[in-house]
C-alpha cells in the first residue's frame, strides 16, 4: 500500500517491478513494464526508501527477482494483489475499496500539495494532459480549501501591498 500511494504506479506495473528497478543510491525507480510499453524512470521519495529498505532486509533476494511476491517467491497476480489490498481495507472499516483508488489518491493529493499538473502528467506517465484531468476530481470544497492560499489579492493584502495603477 506504501508503495502505491507514494507512486501513483498501475496494478500491472506494481507486479512487474524487480528488485533491481529501485535505484536506492540515485533515488530513482525505473518502470520497465507500463502501460504505454515505454520505460519509465520516476523519482523515489526517502520515505519509500526507508520502507522498501526495510522491507527487502526481511524479504531478501536478488536483483532480478520481483520486488513484491507471493509466499513463495512468485510474480503476484494483479487479483491477488487487488484482493489482497481489500480484504486489508475492509478488516479496518475501509469499504470502497480498489488498487486504482490508490492512483487517483496519489493524483488528487499530489495536487493539493501543490504539484503541478504537467509534473503529475509525467509521474502518472501519461501523454495528454486530457487523460490527467479523468483522475483528478476536484470538488468545490477542494477549490475552496486551498484558495485563499494561491490566490493574488489574498496573497498582497496579507502581505501589506498596495495595488498602483498606472495612470
């Protein structure tokens, strides 16, 4: 779940990763099975550092083996992880529930924080803005939330500035 929230990464990429896609030393994680057929390198924050870190001093393995596997060291299958993810939700009150939330959360919360659009399309690796613009619903109270903070004259009058126009 760390790692879909932090990545935004499809449920196909996810499953295709190798140990040896994490660059831990550069901060990079390569996808080399995507949707658009393409590689993809993206950047890996140092909180899923830490975590992937962590989690491969327990799980072990090689470089060329997959990142996230099953018991016995197998390529997850995208329902088994899919189902494995709501079960995990469900057990704590969490109903609506699905791999691809994970996305749109990422997207959405990327937003908020004040990533802008055109990084997002890249991250998500996606060609047109048009396909973005499906993940993020932004709702009314979304836009009020942060306004005030991006708005220009919000923004002079806490500062104390003076508007001059030109005569």
């Amino acid at each position: 779940m760390n790692y879909a929230l932090a990545t935004g990464n499809r449920v196909s990429t996810i499953i295709n990763l190798k140990i040896g896609d994490i660059d831990f030393e550069n901060g990079y994680i390569t996808l080399q099975k995507t949707k658009n057929k393409r590689q993809q390198i993206v950047p890996l924050s140092s909180t899923l550092s830490n975590i992937l870190l962590d989690y491969l001093t327990y799980r072990k393995g090689q470089a060329s083996d997959y990142l996230f596997c099953n018991a016995f060291g197998n390529q997850l299958v995208d329902r088994s992880l899919q189902g494995s993810i709501a079960r995990y939700n469900k057990s704590r009150g969490v109903m609506k529930t699905s791999m691809h939330l994970f996305r749109h959360t990422y997207a959405e919360k990327f937003l908020q924080a004040g990533g802008n659009v055109f990084m997002l399309q890249r991250l998500l690796g996606h060609s047109s803005l048009e396909i973005v613009k499906e993940y993020v619903s932004l709702f009314s109270e979304d836009l009020k939330q942060n306004y005030d903070q991006f708005n220009p004259l919000e923004q002079m009058t806490k500062s104390n500035i003076q508007i001059k126009l030109k005569s």
